[in-house]
C-alpha cells in the first residue's frame, strides 16, 4: 500500500519553487495547473490546505510562492 503525502503549505510551496524554476509552470499561471504535478489522490488535501491558508485554485502560482529573493550573480 502506497503511503499518502500530506502536503503542507511549505511542501506545496516548495513543489511549485521547483516546478517554476524548472520553467515548467509559470508564475502567473493558475495554482490550479499543479494539479497535473501532484497525485490525484492527494489534490483533495491539497485543496483543503490552500482554502486553509485563504488561497484560491484561480490565484497565481506567483501569489503562492510570495517574494522571492535573489542573489546577484
């Protein structure tokens, strides 16, 4: 039996940080296109984690990862 994730808002963060870096999704794309990302078994929770944390599925994914800092190269 495959073990559930429980995705908190850190670990959702952290998975769409990578996801933009990886210039697979976009920061002003939807949050609701992680969905292809993460298993379908786990969006239910995810979704209950972001309506927690007073997200929508329609804000941006750059709303969700906030400020970012970078260093210069």
């Amino acid at each position: 039996m495959l073990k559930s994730i429980q995705y908190s808002m850190e670990l959702l963060q952290d998975e769409a940080r990578h996801l933009v870096h990886q210039g697979i999704v976009s920061r002003q794309q939807p949050i609701y296109v992680l969905c292809k990302y993460i298993p379908a078994r786990e969006w239910a929770h995810v979704e209950c984690e972001l309506e927690r944390c007073d997200f929508l599925l329609r804000d941006r994914i750059g709303d969700l990862l906030g400020r970012e800092d970078w260093e210069n190269d």
